[in-house]
C-alpha cells in the first residue's frame, strides 16, 4: 500500500485546482483537501494552512519535474486596485466629468441608492427598499453622476 503525502500547500484555490488538473492531466492521481472550505470562507485560509495537495508518495518526484518544466508554470495576474477592470456588461462611453477617465459604468449607486418615497413605503410595509437607483460611477475616481 502507497503513502499519500502532502505535495504543497497554496493559498490560492484557484491555482491549486489548475495544479491538481495538471497532474491528472499527466496520469499522476492526486486530489486537493480544505478546497471548499476555504473557498466558501477565505478567512479559514490561515487557520487550515492553506489548500493541500494530496498525493502518493511514488509520485512525487514525477510530479517535481512535470511542475518544473517551463510549459507548465503558472502565472497568476496580480491586479492592483487602479487596474481593476469594469465588468464587460456595466463598461460604457461614458467619460468622468471630475477626473476625466473612461473606467465608467452605469451600476447600482453607492450614495443615495433609495429615494425618499422608495424609504417611506418599505418603513411602513417593514422591508428593504425594493427599488434602488442607478446611476454612472466613475471606477478611478470613485464619483457618481
């Protein structure tokens, strides 16, 4: 009977998943243990010391070397907050009158989502206001219009 060692631990669940769909890729058996939990609640990331990847212990030289080889590396884009992208479906023409950048798109308000009358009802009916305003937001400098 083989032993089954933890190969590596992520942090990420997305990268440990496209790591494990390498290996099987490659023939090698191997599986992934605290994927959902932590997927469903990073904050346990720390606390369960990451994603681990599970495999037998005849494997792991092969798997060494298939992760190695240049073909496979894996590069996640690191996106800071000024390149974050609008959504494809909220992106428009627009252009910020206050900064000027056209990272714009006509979503949900942040500020005064609800009008006075859309407050009254849902406080007398005791729901959350059911209709909220759109407006264009600016994604660079944060201002709505």
């Amino acid at each position: 009977m083989d032993k089954i060692v933890i190969f590596e631990t992520y942090y990420n669940p997305i990268e440990a998943s496209i790591v494990k769909e390498r290996l099987i890729d490659s023939g090698i058996q191997c599986f992934l243990s605290d994927e959902n939990t932590i997927t469903i609640n990073p904050l346990y990331n720390q606390a369960l010391g990451g994603v681990k990847l599970h495999l037998f212990e005849r494997d792991v030289e092969a798997a060494k070397s298939i992760l190695q080889d240049e073909d496979v590396q894996i590069h996640l884009k690191e996106v800071t907050d000024a390149e974050e992208e609008a959504p494809v479906d909220v992106q428009s023409t627009e252009i910020c009158p206050n900064c000027g950048s056209a990272h714009v798109g006509y979503v949900q308000a942040t500020k005064k989502r609800f009008g006075i009358f859309t407050m009254i009802i849902s406080l007398l009916l005791m729901v959350y206001p059911f209709s909220a305003k759109k407006t264009h937001h600016c994604f660079n400098c944060e201002y709505e219009f």
